[in-house]
C-alpha cells in the first residue's frame, strides 16, 4: 500500500514540478541549476527521489513512504505558490 501511495504522489509530483517549469517563473532564474540541461537535471533529481522512496517502500519502509509524502505535501504547496503568483 505505501508503494502505491509513493507512485501516486511521484505522478503528482512529476506534473506539478512540469507546470512550475513551464511557466518559467522569475524565481528560476535565480536558481542556475534548475537550468541545467534545459530543466531537465531538477527533473532527474525529481525522478531520483521519486526511485530511492519506492525502492524502499518496495521493501517495506514504511518510513520512506511517509517522508515522500510529506516532500509531496512541501512541493505541492510551493507549486501552489508559483503558479498562483503568490510567490
């Protein structure tokens, strides 16, 4: 169950971090590494996360799964901010 939850967020987390990067907030701008590889590397460390938290929910950590959760929440809100114009 944790796993599905890990993957649901993933696919969540993938479309958010995808709408932030596309609309090209000024807030990027001053971060150059969200730049590398045309925005593609924070998309990689995205995935990277993504992996290392289902591995691991894979093999039972429980743990794991409520830590990506939360860095779903953290993301989903900062999105939120960005594409809102609040931030």
């Amino acid at each position: 169950m944790a796993l599905f939850f890990v993957l649901m967020f993933g696919m969540a987390n993938f479309t958010l971090h995808r709408a932030v990067l596309e609309r090209g907030h000024g807030l990027l701008g001053r971060a150059p590494w969200f730049q590398l590889l045309g925005g593609k590397f924070s998309l990689t460390l995205e995935f990277a996360m993504l992996l290392g938290a289902a591995l691991m929910a894979g093999q039972g950590s429980s743990g794991w799964a409520a830590f990506y959760v939360i860095y779903s929440m953290v993301n989903a809100a900062s999105a939120w901010l960005i594409l809102t114009g609040r931030l």
